[in-house]
C-alpha cells in the first residue's frame, strides 16, 4: 500500500513545503496464476527476481516549462568577466535538437539547436542529439505532420493479450478528458502490477482515469516524455519485471510492447528514462547490468552483439576495462531497422537508478555495488 499522506506542513532543509491531499494507492493482491513465495527469508541474500517498484510521475499538460538559465565561462579568457548566458538544451523542450529526433513523426530541423546563435557549440551551450550523424536513424519519407502524433497500434481496453489482466476505467472518462484544460495536471503511478493514471486537477483525486492490471509482469518503473506532452497526447514508457517495456499513450488508450518476452534482454528494468530531446528514444537500465537504447516506434528482434565493427574508432581492451562500459552495439550501427538502437553492459553489475545531467551530455548509473559512475552516453564511453 502506497500513502500519499497531505499534512499541514512538512519541513525540508530547502523550506517549507504544504501537502494538500492524500491520495491512496493500494498495491493489488497477486495475480491466481502467480506462485506463492513461500517462508521468505528477509536476512537472504541470494538474489532474487525483482516485483516490486512505485514510482509516481507528476505532468503538466501545458508545454512550456520555465527552465533556469545556465551560464558558461568562455575558456579562452582568463578571468570570469567572460562569462555569458547560454541555452539551456532543455530550454526548448517542445523542440527536437536535429533530424535524429525526427523518426517516426518528430519534425525536421536545422544544424543545432533553435538557440544555437546565443553561444552554440563555441561556448559549449549545444549539446548533439545522441546518435546524431547517422542517416540510418533518420525518419523515412521526408518531414512529417508535427501536430498528429504517432499513437500505438493496439487498443488497450480491448486487448485480449495475455500480458494484460484487466483494465478499468472511470465511469465518466471521456467527459473529463473533454473538459481538460490547457493547465490541468495528471498523475500516473506504477505499484506492483498495477499501473494507474489520476487527474490532480479533478476534486476527487483519489478515483483513477485508468487503472491497468498486468497478468504476472510486475511494473517497476515508468517515464513520462515532456516533449511531446499535450492536451490529446501523452507518451508514457513502462519498464516491467519481466524484462518487457510498454509504450502507452492514454488519451487514446493505446500500447504497445517492446522487448516482448525478453527477446533482446530478459532481465527485469530497474529505471527508465527518455532520452533528452528525443521524442522517440529512451533508455531502460536492465538489472543484469545492461543499458539499452530502444525506439519506441521500432520493431523487436533477436539481438546479437555486433562485435568490433559495431562501433568505428573502437578503444582497445584495456581502454574497454578502464572504463567499464562495453558496447555490444552501437548508436552508429547502420543496423537500426529493428530494436535495440544501443546496447552498453557496466560491469555486469546490477543497475538501481539511472539519471541524464542538466546540460544532457552525460549520464550518472548508480549501481548494486554502491557505484556511482558517469558516462558520456553520446561518445558511448
């Protein structure tokens, strides 16, 4: 059972914070078919599969979202009077930063970002879209409508997939997604294998939009893409203990799965995230130690790692130990037809939390080891 407990104050060493509901989100009893655990031994320490994760996601449906300025110190001076604002690459988040981002109903732009002549690379204020430079990750057919998104094929309220137990939904949906507004804020919760969907801006806040019940999956962990948020179009990634992913766009009560049955890892994802300014990559961290780059519009199918030819200019083995990241396959392959688009391991080691720095060149992977280590995501090393 999760408590989102609203007190009249809570006290934080940034300030003073005041909770104003109290939302309950019952974890839902195990599914008939699942296997009972029996006598667990809480001082075990035999590593068991992962079932249990809550992760709560907060969004706006407006799609502006006021970002601090970021300041950067021009290297060719030697004082700080160089000093002269950049772009946030988050700044503009309703804007993909190049043609990467385009694939499968993003829009075309220019070299750069829209704000690249208020500092540009010059002064380190551009940040490259990751994989940018490979024409093989490009959209196929030229510019694409940027108001009609892309949805999921499959419709979720009538799916008769195994993978799914049951979906319920409130009894007046489609009049409040009707009377949304521009400003309105939802929820979207995963707890066991119940993934949920909330509308803060309603009075009763506690009465679901949509509650979705997975069969054995357990959901552990989901992301919410802020770049194409809208008032008829929300994105959201779903990272399960079955190693399966689900992307899901609940306006129109659509999904689809990817990493289906593990066909290319089949170990549980522990975090997921979207990558920065993609409107269709995202990274889920699996807990054998893997990093794996999927698009969510692209097919599955079976993965073998590609080998030296899989990344040009490849480090040797050494460089390879040094930094713990072995690429099995990488965002330069021009073998991006199907998933995955990369594929990293860190040391075999099981990955608990994954997160993408402010300026969006690197990446922070805490590990079970108690490691923190930070990647250059976008050199791959």
């Amino acid at each position: 059972m999760v408590l989102l407990r609203a007190t009249e104050n809570l006290t934080s060493p940034a300030g003073t914070y005041v909770l104003r509901d109290e939302l309950l989100l019952a974890t839902p009893l195990p599914h008939p078919t699942e296997a009972p655990i029996q006598s667990p031994n809480p001082l075990a320490t035999t590593p068991v599969p992962q079932t249990a994760g809550t992760t709560l996601s907060v969004v706006s449906l407006n799609s502006r979202v006021p970002v601090p300025q970021l300041y950067t110190v021009n290297s060719s001076t030697s004082d700080n009077s160089g000093s002269i604002p950049v772009s946030d690459p988050l700044e503009s988040l309703s804007e993909p930063r190049s043609s990467i981002d385009t694939e499968g109903g993003g829009r075309v732009s220019g070299e750069g970002t829209s704000n690249s002549n208020n500092g540009g690379s010059r002064n380190g204020g551009y940040t490259p879209a990751f994989g940018e430079g490979n024409s093989s990750l490009r959209a196929v057919g030229g510019k694409k409508d940027t108001v009609k998104r892309i949805k999921p094929k499959n419709n979720i309220i009538k799916s008769n997939s195994s993978f799914i137990s049951r979906v319920v939904t409130h009894d007046t949906l489609n009049r409040r997604l009707a009377e949304r507004g521009p400003d309105d804020v939802f929820a979207f919760a995963n707890v066991s294998r119940a993934f949920q969907w909330l509308d803060l801006s309603s009075t009763s806040k506690h009465d679901h939009l949509t509650k979705i019940l997975f069969t054995r999956a357990h959901a552990l962990c989901h992301d919410v893409n802020v770049i194409t948020r809208s008032s008829n179009h929300i994105d959201v990634i779903i990272g399960f203990s079955t190693g399966d992913i689900m992307w899901y766009e609940p306006i129109s009560q659509k999904y689809a799965r990817l990493n289906k049955n593990g066909t290319i890892n089949p170990s549980a994802v522990s975090q997921i995230r979207w990558i920065p300014g993609s409107e269709n990559l995202f990274l889920a961290a699996h807990v054998d130690g893997s990093l794996v780059v999927y698009d969510k519009e692209k097919e599955d199918a079976s993965f073998s790692p590609e080998g030296n030819g899989a990344l040009p200019n490849r480090p040797s083995s050494s460089q390879i130990a040094e930094s713990s990241l072995h690429v099995s396959k990488s965002v330069n392959s021009k073998n991006q037809k199907f998933n995955p688009v990369a594929c990293w391991t860190l040391l075999k080691q099981p990955i608990n939390g994954i997160a993408f720095s402010p300026d969006s060149k690197h990446l922070a992977v805490v590990s079970e080891d108690g490691t923190l280590r930070i990647i250059d995501y976008l050199k791959e090393q």
